[in-house]
C-alpha cells in the first residue's frame, strides 16, 4: 500500500529543458519576441565579450566597436539577400562617414555568414564603413532578434528602401555575385534570421533598438542616425547644407542618375528573359562565367524554391 488512492498520486516529475546561456540572455523566447524591446544590462554585459569576424577571419570583440562612442550597428540578414543589399544601398547613398565624424558617431554593418563573403560585398558597395560577420548568430539571438521567416509582410508596411522585387531582387543578385566573384561555394548565412538596428555606446548604453518583423523591415538609415543625433539629408548624404554649390549641375547629375538607373532595369529584364546569354556587352558574362547551377542555388537560399513535406520542391 502507498498511502495514495489513485486519485492522489502524484504525478511524474517533469524534466525542464535546459536552456543555454545564450539563449537565456537573449532575454525573450521567440515566443516574446518584440521589435522594440529595450536591452538590458546583463544583455549587453553579455554581448560586449562576443566575437565578429573580418573579413580575414580574425576575432574582435564586439564590445570594443562601441566602447568608446555612440554606434550605429546594423544587423543584416544573410549575404544574398536582395531587400538587405537595398537596404545597404541606401545607407551608402545617403550616409558620408564625413557627416558622422564630425558628430562623433560610428556606423558597423553585420552579416552572419561566412567571412570569405566580406570582400566581395565590399567590392559590390564600396562601403565606407566597417563590415563584419556574426556566423554563430550569437550576438543576434543575444540582442532579442529570435523571430525567424522568409516572410516578406505585405508591401503596404515595406520600407522605403525597397527597390527590387522577387524576380528583379534575385538577378540582381546573381549579377553582384559574378561580378565579383563572390566565392558561391562558401556559406552565405541563415536564410531565415532577420536582423535589426541598434544605438550603442558609449559604454554599457544602448539609446535604440529596432528589429525586424519580416525581411523587408528595416528601419530607414535616416531615421536611425536621427536617434543619435545626426541628421541626414535623404538624397544629398550630407547635412542640412547644400551639397551642391550650383543646383542646375545637381539636377543635371539626377537626370544622369536615373537615366543609369533605367539602363540598369533594362539590363536586368534582359537577363531575366534569358537574353544576357546572347548579348557581347553584358556585365554578367565579360569574364565568360558559366552560370551553371547558381541561379538555381540562389533561388533555393532566397528562399524561393521550397521543399514540401514529401520532399519534392515547390516554388
């Protein structure tokens, strides 16, 4: 006899999953995810001691990028994403690192993908700004950006910065990949991690938080320097002085500017349609590259072609 009717007994022990100190630091389950969230002390004590890569591979200690001064630390989504490479295009087209050494504020953008990817972004943008990468996605889970899709949300809530669609966004793509000979071979980073903006510094201070909600949410460069005391003129990259002395050269370069802008969709169509294989002039083809699987691997990373549950893929 137990001394238990059978009503009474108790029930078994359940064993608690244990749960990592990286993730218990990253401060909310997926399940509490919020964009705006505050980060905690313990989060950033945490997160100070972290590693990126450069583009050498070589360890730095995140917290050494904000000790000293405000920082403006971009998070990223995976090398090859098209939404993210408009995204660092409007920081590069409205942002001049003259403009933010003179308030005293640094701008970092980071991947989580594999540090031979680096160069090659680089030479795509010509980044004026440090670029490094977050393979584990340690600091991003740290810092509260837990919630993971390919979902792009509806176009009514996209950014500002959004330029290319699916079709366009992924010969688009292709096309910075064998321009510059981005090594295919290697890891580009986590299709579904979404990544965010964050103020930090100086010390242990974080002043903003943004993280994304879907692919296509980051907050506007503008309005993130705005945060930390910069003000930015959207289309001129400067402050609020007038960056050209003569206005009538300023609306001569924007017409020249659109005019490329309009080649470059025509190159584009032409390469979607199949035509770039026939033309002698074409970018993608000056080096003679053989195209081979990648479009078919870029489309599957982008996440456009999908496994479905009998393991056969859908588009």
């Amino acid at each position: 006899m137990t001394g238990f009717t059978q009503d009474e007994k108790p029930k078994p022990a359940v064993r608690l999953r244990k749960v990592s100190r990286d993730r218990r630091v990253g401060h909310q389950e997926i399940s509490t995810f919020h964009p705006h969230r505050e980060v905690t002390l313990e989060q950033l004590q945490h997160v100070r001691n972290l590693d990126v890569l450069d583009q050498e591979g070589k360890k730095l200690r995140f917290g050494v990028l904000w000790q000293d001064q405000p920082t403006c630390v971009i998070f990223i989504r995976h090398f090859w994403c098209p939404s993210c490479m408009d995204y660092i295009r409007s920081i590069k087209e409205q942002v001049g690192p003259d403009v933010l050494d003179k308030a005293g504020v640094r701008l970092v953008i980071i991947s989580n993908g594999s540090p031979a990817m680096i160069k090659s972004y680089n030479k795509i943008f010509h980044l004026p700004f440090p670029l490094y990468t977050d393979p584990t996605c340690a600091l991003y889970h740290a810092l509260g950006m837990t919630l993971r899709t390919t979902d792009g949300g509806p176009d009514s809530e996209r950014g500002d910065y959004i330029r290319h669609g699916a079709t366009t966004g992924v010969a688009m793509v292709l096309k910075n990949a064998l321009s510059t000979r981005m090594p295919l071979h290697k890891r580009v980073g986590d299709v579904k991690q979404l990544g965010g903006e964050f103020i930090l510094g100086p010390g242990l201070h974080c002043s903003f938080v943004s993280r994304m909600h879907n692919t296509r949410s980051h907050t506007p460069v503008k309005d993130v320097l705005s945060a930390a005391g910069v003000q930015i003129d959207r289309y001129r990259g400067t402050t609020s002085q007038t960056f050209y002395d003569n206005e009538e050269q300023w609306m001569k370069d924007r017409e020249a500017e659109l005019k490329r802008i309009q080649a470059r969709k025509g190159r584009r169509r032409g390469f979607i349609m199949g035509e770039h294989r026939n033309s002698g002039s074409s970018d993608l083809d000056r080096d003679s590259v053989d195209l081979g699987p990648v479009p078919y691997r870029a489309a599957r990373e982008l996440g456009y072609i999908k496994e479905s549950p009998d393991g056969s893929e859908t588009d």
